[in-house]
C-alpha cells in the first residue's frame, strides 16, 4: 500500500458487475483501481497482482475460478470474494479473504467493507513504519519466525530469495526462512543499501563484484537475476563496477 491509498484489482466475468465496482472504487478517495478483468487468466497474463493491496474477485468464472485462484496464488493478497452465492461464504474464509459481497453489491454495504479494509490496512501501515524506523536506529530487522522473533543485522545480509509466500536470507553463516512477502520486507531495508534486482531477488550492493548480461556477480560467485524491467537502474547504479 502507497501512503494510505490501497491500490484494487477486480476480477469478473460480468462486465457490468466490473464497472459496478470499479465505479465504487472511483468514488472512494482511499481507493484506486489499477485495472479490471474478465478471468483470472487475464489477470494472470497481465503479471500485475504484486502490485495490488487489495483483489476483489468473483468466486464462479469461466476457467479457473475465484477460489481456486487463492488457493494457488503464491504472495497471498488480501482479497474480497464477490458472488451471488451465500454458499461460497464459508470457502471464502478459510482463504486469505477478508469480506464477502453478495450480489447485487450496493454501495453502502461496498463502503463498510473497506470501512473495515482501510482500518486494518492504516494499523499495519503504521506498525511498518514504527517496525522500520527502529530497525534502521538499530542496524537490524526483527522478523517473525514462528513463535519467536528473529534479530537479522543488515550488514550480514548478502541477498534475499522469494520462494511461493515466503522469502529465504542468505547471510554469511545461515539462511532463514521466514513467511513473508518480497514486497513487504523492501519495505524494511534501506534503499541505499540494498536493490531489487529481479520480482524475486534483493541484493545488498555491498556484495555486488560485478554486471553480467542479465545478472549480478555477488562477492561469493553466486549470480542473481536482473529483469528487463530492472536494467538500466541496475547498469545505472553498477555503472563503475567492473564487468
């Protein structure tokens, strides 16, 4: 979530329901919405669900459905099931949802739910920030691992894997597994130390010996991806390392 906007994507197959919600969306100030599909394999194409805070998505589509998609997802999103169908209702709940809007979704109702959405979404907000602010003071992240909490120093972090709804730190002694997304731990590292290479990869810049085509050369040999998209900041921001 950007500041306190929280960023939706709607899936449906009807389109008037679509432009139902995405009007809704527009309506709210603490809502924008990134783009509206007609099936999951549409928003799976489109790549851009890492981007979004917050899914509503019809349970019954064509192809794969609603709540087969959460089941499968790899960075669970925050999601508000959309049918028709009370039925669906307790499904939904054993997902990553968060609401249930039955059609037809009237405004007042749409407006409660993210009454509730934005609130729980503000809470978390402002723990990261308090969260990142200390661990910046401190050199260090504390992390959840199970019922434990985790102090990583940031001077010990060579690089950071995604792997499904989890990300694995590789430091100089040990790798941790920890359940959380990319996304959400970039949030707790500096900018000016580490860099996001790749959808699934941060590395520290200190550990960087050089650029190859399409990958980085880290000071143990270990080559990290760079996507398209990551390039020409990484070339930019490597410009004097040695190739």
């Amino acid at each position: 979530m950007d500041k306190t906007t929280i960023k939706c994507i709607v899936v449906d197959d009807e389109q008037h329901a679509r432009d139902l919600l995405y009007l809704y969306i527009g309506n709210d100030s603490r809502l924008s919405c990134i783009n509206t599909f007609s099936t999951v394999s549409e928003l799976e194409q489109s790549g851009i669900i890492e981007q979004a805070d917050l899914l509503f998505i019809d349970v019954e589509m064509p192809g794969k459905t609603g709540l087969e998609y959460l089941e499968e997802i790899r960075n669970p999103i925050k999601a508000v099931l959309t049918t028709a169908y009370k039925d669906y209702a307790i499904d939904g709940f054993n997902l990553n949802v968060v609401d249930f809007l039955l059609k037809p979704i009237f405004e007042e109702r749409f407006k409660l739910c993210i009454d509730k959405i934005y609130s729980a979404f503000e809470i978390e907000l402002k723990a990261k920030k308090y969260d990142t602010a200390q661990s910046f003071d401190n050199e260090y992240i504390l992390l959840k691992s199970g019922y434990d909490e985790l102090k990583i120093w940031l001077k010990d972090i060579i690089y950071i894997s995604a792997e499904d709804e989890y990300v694995r730190i590789h430091t100089h002694n040990k790798e941790h597994l920890i359940y959380i997304r990319l996304k959400e731990i970039k949030t707790m590292l500096p900018n000016s130390d580490f860099t996001q290479t790749h959808r699934s990869f941060i590395v520290a810049n200190s550990f960087v010996f050089k650029i190859k085509t399409g990958s980085l050369v880290l000071n143990n040999s270990i080559e990290i991806p760079i996507s398209r998209a990551n390039k020409s900041k990484i070339a930019q921001l490597f410009k004097y390392t040695n190739t």
